[in-house]
C-alpha cells in the first residue's frame, strides 16, 4: 500500500496519504498503551479495504483503483508476498494488477519481498543521485543500463543512491557521481 500511496509523490506527501487512510478505514485503537504512545488507529487490512470507496484519501482514480486492486489480489491470494520463483516472475505478477507499473512492482519487490536485485530505475531520486557532472540525469533505460553492473544487488545500489541524494549539497554531487560512476 506504501509503494502505491509514494507513486508521483514526495516522501511527506505520501506519509500523509497513508495517514489519512488509516484515519479513514483504519479500526480506531483502544489499548490505553497504545493511546499513550499517540497511537488512535490501526493501518486497515487489505480485506477492510475490498469494496470500499477510498476518496477519502485525496488521490487520483488511478491510484486509488491501484489500491483496491492490491487489496483485492491479497484478500484473493494472501501469500501474493510470499517467496517467488523468480524476480521476474514476482513483477510479472504484480504487474497485472491494475495501476501497477514497473517502478512499482519493482518497488514492491524490493521493500516488501526483499529482493535484492529490484530495482525502481524510472525513480527520480536514483537519476537525480546520477547526474552528470552537469546536472544532466540519466534516462530510466540509460541507469538500468547502467545498473546491469551491480547485479544482483542493485536494490543495495538503489538504496545507497537515495542515502547519498539525501545528503548531497550542490558542491558534492559531482564527487557522489564520480564515486557511482565508479
């Protein structure tokens, strides 16, 4: 549900969302533990989510028909995230879900089945993270190319690429392109 609520949006957008769906369809907390940590709701399950109308989050119809379909494919097949035969195999499958693109199933691959080899290249932090020494990003083809070196860790690779853009200041992007270059 994260890697579709983080589709086209910032990291603070996309935690937003997922605040607000939970809010929304989330059963409300009553352990007084919890309550005193802030905690109010629990994160819906997928089969609270089949069937419902989920506008309440503010996201475009595309997104929200991606979100009830991965609740759907749950509810349908509960060890969807279970161990695959193949990397490939496991974004073949996500894939046919509706709203689910590359840079999601890749995503999801990563994060959710912890494939070491995923790798979400049409993402805008890893290009910007390989930009030339002119500023120039790379094309989503161009960094899979080039990504083919770090098999089969390039969702380590995609991980460091995101740490190091995070940190990076105008002075040192040259010098982190220079080392991922490298």
């Amino acid at each position: 549900m994260r890697a579709i609520l983080g589709q086209q949006v910032t990291v603070p957008a996309a935690a937003g969302l997922a605040g607000k769906l939970v809010l929304s369809y989330g059963e409300k907390i009553v352990d007084a533990a919890a309550l005193d940590q802030g905690l109010t709701h629990v994160f819906p399950t997928p089969r609270q989510l089949v069937g419902m109308d989920l506008a309440a989050v503010g996201m475009p119809k595309a997104r929200l028909v991606a979100l009830s379909s991965l609740a759907a494919a749950v509810v349908a097949d509960p060890l969807i995230f279970g161990p695959r035969r193949s990397l490939e195999a496991a974004v073949a499958q996500l894939r046919t879900l509706a709203g689910i693109g590359e840079w999601t199933a890749q995503y999801i691959a990563m994060r959710e089945l912890r494939e070491p080899d995923a790798f979400p290249a049409a993402d805008i932090g890893l290009m910007r993270a390989m930009r030339d020494g002119r500023g120039v990003r790379p094309s989503p083809a161009d960094l899979l190319a080039h990504a083919e070196r770090w098999r089969p860790w390039r969702a380590y690779a995609a991980l460091h690429l995101w740490a190091s853009e995070a940190h990076a200041s105008p002075s040192s992007e040259k010098v982190l392109h220079d080392q991922h270059a490298a």
